[in-house]
C-alpha cells in the first residue's frame, strides 16, 4: 500500500506532464490562426486611436495612432511564429518558454484591441482610463485570491472566498453605517472574513469536513444570511444600517501626476494601497520567512513537517484565519470604495473568478496578481467597449474573461500544480 | 457481497487521494449509528459493519442510516434559523426594550414570529389545513414536487460526478444549454403529440451532456481543473443564452424582452393531475431517472468503473481503467441528467425560455447532492426537501413577511451539520459509537501515505 501511494504522484504527473507537452503549441495555434484570420484578414481599414493620457492631466502624452490593418497583420504574423516555434520547441524535447507565452498574450491582446476599437463605431480608445479601471476591478479578485493563496498553500482548499469577501462588504457597510466611520467599517469587514474562516477551519480541521463541501455551504450560508439581514433589517432602514462612508482615493504628491502608471499606483484608495501592501508581505512573507516556509511545508508534505516539529493543524488553522482577514478587506472594499451601500449577492461570483486566479496563478502571490489583474482587464474592457459601440454583441464580450480562463487553465497554464496535500487533513499518528 | 463491490472496497481502502473516500469514510461514520441511544458505544464494533451493510437495502440505508444525525441536523439548523427569524422581528425587539420586567413577553413573541413563520413554510409545502377543498389542501405537495423536480434530476448529475470524483459545479450551465436546446425543439419545430416531447427531451439531454462533456473532455485532455472549468462555463453559458434571446430565431415575435415563444403543447409535459395542479410528468421522469442513477452506480460495469476511478484514479489506471474516458463518461451522463432539469424547466413548469430558465436550481443542486450524501435515493429525498423549503418559503414570505433567504440560511446549515456529526452528537450529547472506529476507517483514506 504505501509504494501504491508513493508512486501515485509520480504517474499521475509523468502521463500529465506528457499530455501538457503538446497541448501549450496546439492552444497557441488555435488562437494564432484565430488571430489571423479576425485580426488581419477581418480588419479594419480605418485607423485606431489610443490616448495615453486625458486632457486635463498635467503632463499630457500624444495619443498614439495606428492603422488597424497594418497592426492586425503584424500580430498575427508574430502570433503564428510564436506557435510554429512553440511547435519546434516541443519536438526537440524541451519545454516552451514562459516569456514566449508572455509575448504571445502581449500580442494577441494588442491585435484584438486594435481589431475590436477599429471596428467600433469610435475608433478611439482611452487606454490610461481602461487601465486604471481594471485595477480597480481587480482589487477585490486580488484580495481574494491572496485569501486563496494562503490557504491552499497551508493545505487547506478556500471555496469560501465567495462567503468571505460577501460578509466582509455586509460587515463593512453595517459597522460603518452605525460608527459613521470607515475605518471601523473596515476593522469589521476584517472580523467578518475571520469568521468565515474560523467556521471553514473549525469544520475542516477539527471536524475532517470535505473542503470543498464547507466551502460551498458556507457560500450559500452567507448569501442567505446576509440576504434574509438586507431584506429586514437593511431595507427597513437603509440610512442607519447601510449607508457607509465612503474611503477617498488619496493622490501621493507628484507621483501620482506620471502618466498612465500614475493614477494606478499613486492615487488610490487605502484599501487599494492595503492590496499593493498585502501582495508584497504575503510574497515576501511566503517565500522569505520562516513561517512561509512552515506554511508551505504544511502544505505539500504535513508528515515530514510534523516531524521536525512543527504544528501542523496550528498552522493551517492560523493560515486560514489570517486568509479570512484579508479576504474580508477585499469585501470592504465593495461597500467603502466601489459603491457606498451594500446590495444583495452584491459580490457576484467574483470570489469563484479569484478562485480562477489563483489557480491561473498556480498558487503563487505574484502570479495570482497577475491573473487577477487580467480577469479586471477583461471585464473593465467589456464595459468600455460596449460604451464604444463595437459589433460585436455585448454577451460575447462579457464572457470574454471567462472563455480566457478556460483557454489559460486548458492550454496555457503550463505546469499548474496545487500544493500536495491541498485538501487532505492531518490526523497525526 | 459480490466480488465487484468486495473489490471496490480494496481500492478505497488503498486510496491515498480523492474526496470521495473521506465523503465514504464520513457516510460509513454515520452508518454504524442507526441507533445510537440504544446500542452502547462498546456493542459496536468494526467488525460487525460488513454483514450490517451487506443486509442493507439501499432503501433502509435511507431510512435508518444516517436517520438521527440527520434528523437532528434538521432541528438544529430549524431552531437557529428560527432564532434568527426571532432576532429580526419587530415585536420581538419591542419587547426586548423591557424583556427584565415582563420577559415572558419576549420570549412568547419570539416563539410566535418563529412558529408563525415555520408554520407558513409547512402550510405552503405539505399541507394547507385552511384548504377550501381536498385538492387545495394537497396543492402546496404538489408545487413541492413540481420545484423538486428539476433539484432532483440537477442534484443527481453532481451526486454522479462526485462519486467519480470530479466537483461538478457547472449544473447551472448545463441546465441553462439544455433548456435552451430543448426550447428550441420545442417552439421552432411542430411535430406530432408524443414525437415532438420526445425529442424536446432528447434535444435537452444532449444540450446538458455536449456543455458537461466539454469540461470532461478538457480535464481528461489537458488535466484542467473541473471546478474552474465549470465556473467558468456557467457564465459562459448564462451569456450565450442572454445573446441568443435577443436572435430573431430565439426572441418571440413582436417582443423586445429577452423571452422566446411559448413552447407548442405537443412539446409539453402533460400535467399529472389535471389542469388544477402544476405538477407535469416531468416528476416521473425524475424518479425514473433516479432509478436509472441507482442502476448505473450500483449494478453496471460503467458506475462500477466510475466509483473506481472516484475512489483511486491511481489503483484504478492500475486495474486497467481507462480514468479519461471515465471523466469525459461521467460528465457526459451528468450533464445529460442536468440537462433533464432543464427540460422539467421549459418542457415543464415554466412553458418559456428566458435567461433566468435555470433559477439557482444548478446551484441548489450541489447541496442537495450533498445533502443526499452522492446517492441516487439520498438526493431524491433531499431533492423533496428542498423542493419543499422553496415552495414552502414563497407561502412564508407572502404570510408571515419573512425573507424566503431564511430558507437558504437553513438549508446550508442542515448540510454543514449532516456533514460533521461529531458535531451534532456533542450537541445534543449523544455517545459516540462511531469515535474509535471512525479514526480507524478515517485512516486510510486520509493519511494513506502514513502506512
């Protein structure tokens, strides 16, 4: 029995990895000859215009111009090289590049770009707005998926981030509405995220729950409880219980006047700096620290960290408790930043999309930033194009995140793999 | 036992990943307890549960195997839900304002909105006592049903998928792709009486298995993960159904809302009592279907392989099981289930399709698969209950003006407490037979790398 269980791992991932080998080049070839034929042969012949800044900005860039045509051929031509070389790749034996794939996103997304604006009904696209709204966007998912991150890599799986993020903006709006103070609003959404994620511990730590079942209940325990709250105590006094103060962005001093970056980086709210702050600990604090080390001991191999000392279930529990608080600050920020009241299911899946993320991510802070950031991208991008007047119908374009992410974790991912022991308790002995 | 199940039995015993092992370990937790009260905690041992489950028939294990923690599980979520019907009522916290002086007051006020409410929720379920006629006193059992229906057939294509170890959380899509497919057979094409129902059920099937069989096919081909892919296929399908509804092929003439043509009354189900009642055939394909789920999982080859393959991909790529097929099979058939729902949906109760078609039915599923512990009867009588909860939660919010979200509050305490009955044993302190052995059982399916 145990050589069965030792061996698992290593066949499952040799006849995976085998598969994965050749599914990267085939992905990037559908996508390549999709190009091709939408991007170059599909173009348009009008030009597009990109402005990089607004014209009230202080330093003012020149907005850049370019043919639709010439640009669409131009990407795919490179797109298909990409996936012919990816194929050559792949036939010596060796694996494709991450940077390849980097290139090859860089220029799929220019083409489409190029190809969706020049075909609207105005050609003309504000990129710094487009960008600064996809952070935006992206900051809840970001807040999730690191909530994510810590739980899975201590071997715990995180349905719950859905539950997590909708109770830390009910709490929010509730605790700020009564103290008619932010802050206290965001202390509370803390406290809320925490005790989702006390219930998630208590039942899958102690009580050996499936992860995934406690996940999806506490989902639904949540929705119906903040729901049945909203309905009768919120609605019946929307002025004492919900109607939070809002946080201000706050602009640092000529930084935030830099183009394009500026505004992204510079002028956010606290919760957004919270998120550029959170990132950083939680890379550094993963891969740099002892505890990061411990965590992710805990999470691929529980036995061998046991048996140097360390508390397995301790630390799974403190890593998921620590993930509610910064999923909650993620809830927040839907009652205190995005909008000044708290609705219904106003969370809206975006706890499953961070989930994505994280998985797209493959587990890593960085990478679940990324892939978060992407995810804003793509439904900022929705809504500014459906302004814009596109032909395509605005259905396609709202599932465009979607379709990318069945594309990224089928194809593109690479070797995507969860931490060892995600989803198995501990029982020692 | 026959020698199939002794040999699945092995392959869980060995399984080091998988969760369906820990739910098996967890359901065989909650087997050994029929009574708990009346058998000691030291009559019981390990060694009598092999010849207890061997007499078992599928139906007594509904009956009794899990009976009291179930039970109990239900009181327990019922009594905190109503504590929180209780907290938000408005005499209740009226009379909080002098509960040290007169507390009675309090408390017959948090008894009366609570068993109001309840009270409502089973009169809009079950049975109307203040029923004009015989008829309108069963009616509520019967929108019990008819709400049932599409939990049941939904709820059994995720029990499916589970027992294959795969989480299928994409019921919803493929409810919304075979509704959509089977609207369509049913308004575009005009067929005779019996053909034309046929094929709408047909046309719905393939719907529900061609969106299940993509993330089948993806997970088996590329090693994807099943949740993401579904997650995202749901959106994915709610947007495609939102784009046709707005195609001249799809819209009803003359209308500028999302909605499509009535569907012809060929492709209808007929209704099972007559016009008072709206409960259609469609419930007596639910329960044949969970008995063709019954039959598929314990007495065919394929369920065997599935059960297999959810228990130990490894040992069962071993024994020479083709663990691919078996995803891309089972999420075929539990799509093809779901897209059952979403013929129940159109063909059925609902008459129309509209982006709204699936409810949060391929949600609800998940719990009631849960609830329902994977097992075709188990979600079945799940499927009831929460059928009940939403016919009977509508009446609710109507009588007594409590949020039908109550209903959802319940619901997914019930499970989370079904699913730890140490829990609920501690409660209510109950011994706890299973203790001892359900560490041994727990064992192997957990920390199999331990041996």
């Amino acid at each position: 029995m145990s050589a069965a269980t030792l061996t698992a791992p290593e066949a499952g991932s040799s006849t995976v990895s085998e598969v994965r080998n050749w599914k990267t080049p085939v992905m990037l070839a559908v996508l390549a000859v999709a190009a091709l034929l939408v991007f170059a042969i599909g173009a348009p012949s009008n030009n597009v215009t990109f402005r990089l800044t607004a014209e009230s900005d202080p330093i003012v860039l020149p907005a850049i111009v370019v043919s639709a045509p010439v640009t669409g051929w131009i990407c795919a031509v490179v797109l298909l090289a990409a996936a012919a070389w990816s194929f050559l790749r792949v036939r010596a034996g060796r694996p494709v590049p991450g940077w390849l794939l980097a290139v090859f996103a860089v220029f799929f997304v220019a083409g489409f770009l190029t190809w969706v604006v020049g075909s609207a009904r105005t050609p003309n696209l504000a990129l710094y707005g487009l960008l600064a709204g996809s952070v935006t966007l992206a900051v809840p998912l970001i807040f999730g998926s690191l909530s994510g991150v810590l739980c899975e890599r201590s071997g715990v799986i995180n349905i719950a981030i859905e539950g997590q993020l909708l109770f830390g903006a009910f709490a929010a709006a509730i605790a700020g509405s009564l103290s008619g103070s932010a802050f206290v609003g965001l202390l509370a959404a803390v406290i809320a995220g925490v005790m989702v994620s006390a219930v998630l511990a208590v039942f899958s730590i102690k009580y050996i729950v499936n992860q995934v079942i406690v996940g999806v209940v506490l989902n639904v325990l949540v929705s119906g409880l903040t729901g049945f709250l909203f309905s009768t105590v919120m609605s019946a006094d929307s002025a004492t219980w919900n109607s939070p103060p809002r946080l201000a962005p706050i602009s640092i001093p000529v930084l935030s006047d830099i183009p394009v970056i500026g505004p992204i980086l510079f002028e956010q709210s606290i919760v957004g700096y919270l998120m550029y702050i959170a990132v950083a600990v939680i890379y550094v604090g993963l891969y740099h620290t002892k505890w990061g080390l411990r965590t992710r001991a805990v999470g691929e191999h529980p036995k061998a960290a046991d048996t140097v000392g360390v508390k397995v279930n301790r630390t799974r529990f403190t890593n998921v408790l620590l993930a509610g608080a910064v999923a909650g600050l993620g809830g927040a920020f839907f009652t205190l930043v995005l909008v000044s009241s708290f609705g219904r299911d106003m969370t809206a899946g975006q706890g499953y999309i961070a989930l994505a993320a994280l998985i797209f991510g493959r587990w890593n802070p960085l990478g679940a930033f990324f892939a978060a950031l992407l995810f804003g991208f793509a439904t900022n991008l929705q809504s500014v194009l459906s302004f814009l007047g596109t032909p395509v119908p605005n259905q396609f374009l709202a599932m465009l995140p979607y379709v990318v992410t069945i594309f990224a974790v089928a194809g593109l991912v690479g070797k995507s793999r969860a931490p060892a022991s995600n989803g198995i308790p501990y029982i020692k002995g | 036992m026959s020698n199939e199940q002794k040999h699945e039995r092995q392959l869980s015993r060995s399984a080091a990943h998988g969760d369906e092992v820990r739910l098996e370990a967890a359901a065989e937790l909650g087997d050994g307890t029929q009574a708990p009260p009346a058998v000691p905690a030291g009559a019981q041992s390990g060694e009598l549960r092999p010849e207890l489950r061997e007499s078992q028939t599928v139906l007594q294990k509904i009956m009794t195997g899990n009976a009291l923690v179930a039970v109990l599980a239900v009181i327990m979520s019922l009594f905190l839900g109503g504590l929180l019907i209780a907290f938000t009522d408005e005499r209740v916290a009226n009379s909080a304002s002098y509960f040290f002086a007169r507390p009675s007051d309090m408390l017959g006020a948090a008894w009366t909105a609570a068993s109001d409410a309840y009270l409502a929720l089973f009169q809009g379920s079950v049975f109307n006592w203040e029923g004009e006629s015989f008829s309108r006193m069963v009616y509520p059992l019967t929108q019990t049903l008819t709400v049932a229906t599409p939990l049941i057939c939904a709820g059994l294509g995720v029990a499916l998928a589970f027992r294959a170890g795969l989480f299928n959380i994409g019921a919803q899509g493929q409810i919304i792709i075979g509704a959509t497919l089977a609207a369509w057979v049913g308004f575009s094409w005009h067929l005779p009486v019996g053909l034309h129902l046929l094929l709408v059920i047909i046309a719905g099937i393939i719907g529900g298995a061609l969106w299940a069989g993509i993330v089948g096919l993806l997970k088996a081909k590329t090693g994807a993960h099943e949740v993401i892919l579904t997650i995202m296929l749901n959106y994915v399908a709610l947007n495609l159904v939102l784009y046709l509804l707005t195609t001249p092929a799809f819209q009803r003439p003359g209308s500028s809302n999302p909605i499509s043509p009535q569907l012809d009354e060929t492709a209808r189900y007929p209704l099972l009592f007559g016009e008072g009642f709206r409960l259609h055939w469609g419930f007596i394909v639910a329960i044949l279907a969970t008995v063709l789920v019954w039959w598929l999982l314990n007495r065919s080859t394929i369920g065997f392989e599935l059960r297999a393959v959810g228990a130990n991909p490894t040992a069962a790529r071993t024994a020479g099981i083709s663990v691919t097929k078996g995803y891309v099979t089972v999420m075929v058939i539990a799509g093809a289930l779901a897209g059952l729902a979403g013929v129940a949906q159109v063909a059925g109760t609902e008459g129309v399709l509209t982006s709204g078609v699936a409810a949060s039915f391929g949600f609800d599923a998940i719990t009631v698969a849960l609830l329902g512990r994977s097992t075709p009867w188990g979600t079945f009588a799940a499927g009831l209950l929460f059928g009940a909860f939403r016919a009977g939660g509508v009446t609710m919010q109507t009588a007594t003006g409590t949020s039908i979200d109550i209903v959802l509050v319940v619901q997914s305490l019930i499970v989370l407490f079904i699913a730890a009955p140490p829990l609920v044993r501690s409660v209510f302190r109950l011994p706890e037979p299973g203790a001892l052995r359900g560490r041994r059982n727990r064992k192997p399916a957990t920390a199999g790398g331990a041996a």
